[in-house]
C-alpha cells in the first residue's frame, strides 16, 4: 500500500524526488516500526491512533527534533488520507494525532552600547547605501518605529519643517511621530542624495527604496 501511495505522489500529483523520498522513508520506518520488521503484513486499515502515538512517542524518546516529529505526522496523514480518497478507508487515524510545537527563535537584541558604537561611526554622504542604511538604524533607535512602520514610510506623509511623520500602525491606525533637528538633517541629506541615484526619484511613494528605486523590504 505504501509503494502504491508513492507511485500517486510521483504520477499523479508531481511530487519532487527530495519530498517523494522524504515521504517513502518516513512510512517505511513507521511501516517496520508497526509490523516488528515485516512491512509485507501491514494492515493499514486496522491502524488506531494510539498505534500511531507509539510510535511518535518513541521517536520522541529517542531524541527527535519537534520539527521532524511534525514531517513524521504529515507524512501518516498523507498517507491516510490517500487511503481514504482512493481505497475506500473511512477514516484518518493520523488526523488525530497531535503535531509537535517547533521552539521560536528568540529575539536578538543589540546592546545599547553597540548601538551607539554603530551610530557614531562616519557616515559618507555621498554612499547611497551608507547614508540610508544608517538613516534606518537613526530613525529606528530614536523613534521607536516598528519596522513594517518603517518600510511603508512614505515621502508625504514627512514633515521635515515640523519634525513629524506620519504612520500607519497595528489595525491601520495612524500615529503621529514626532524627530529632532539631528533625523531631520540626516533624512534632508538623504533625500538630496536619493533624488541624484534613484532613477524618475518624484514618482517614489515610499521613502526609503533602493538604487534602483524599488522599496525596500526587512531583509534588505
């Protein structure tokens, strides 16, 4: 039956070889697992979810990444579900199976120090690149701007003369944020600068886009 579920992914849906694998060798491990090594005398169709629990557990003793774990669930549902569609079973004990949490990465954050360390390093401001990317760092230490805020900062909604700008935040509500005299100048130099390197730089919304007057994204 597993061959059979393998022949569907490769024929019939267009799996990539690398998923197709992936796919054979989870259900072949689970396979020998359920039948102590005699894969031939699978009954999938007698399979409970606390057969499939077991096995999950003791893969989880062993040591297995949450991550993996969560392949390992998708790949029995897979299956189930391809029994169910194509031969007749009625239900998939692998849908009740609960797939693992993958841990977040924790937040990097920089030392205040740092920071001010990069802050206070020369600026050449006659670099595109420098000048911006230092102007993000200025305006994202100063104003505690979200960097979505940042990203879709646009050149109107900037009040150089009052020293405010305009974003919009969380549930698209507008907030008004206000900058000192040190932003201001930078963000004045860089807009001079943007307007000699960006390409037809008056049809730019946003404010802060790269040389080729695209904007810019969080992973620039």
């Amino acid at each position: 039956m597993i061959s059979s579920f393998i022949t569907y992914l490769q024929c019939e849906l267009n799996y990539s070889a690398h998923t197709v694998d992936a796919y054979r060798h989870d259900l072949e491990e689970w396979a020998c697992f359920a039948t102590s090594g005699n894969m031939d005398e699978l009954d999938a169709a007698s399979v409970t979810v606390s057969d499939l629990r077991l096995w999950i557990a003791e893969l989880a003793q062993k040591g297995l990444s949450p991550l993996s774990l969560r392949r390992k669930v998708q790949s029995l549902r897979a299956f189930f579900r391809y029994l169910m569609r194509c031969h007749g079973a009625t239900h998939n004990p692998a849908s009740d199976l609960t797939l693992a949490k993958t841990p977040k990465p924790l937040p990097v954050y920089i030392r205040q120090n740092e920071l001010e360390t990069v802050l206070d390093e020369a600026t050449d401001y006659d670099d595109f690149d420098q000048l911006r990317n230092r102007l993000i760092l200025l305006m994202l230490y100063s104003t505690g701007m979200r960097c979505s805020e940042l990203t879709g900062l646009h050149t109107h909604n900037i009040d150089l003369n009052r020293g405010e700008l305009k974003v919009l935040g969380k549930r698209n509500k507008e907030r008004i944020i206000p900058f000192g005299s040190e932003l201001a100048n930078m963000m004045n130099a860089y807009l001079t600068l943007r307007k000699q390197t960006v390409p037809q730089p008056d049809t730019v919304k946003e404010f802060f886009v790269r040389k080729n007057g695209l904007p810019i994204y969080r992973k620039l």
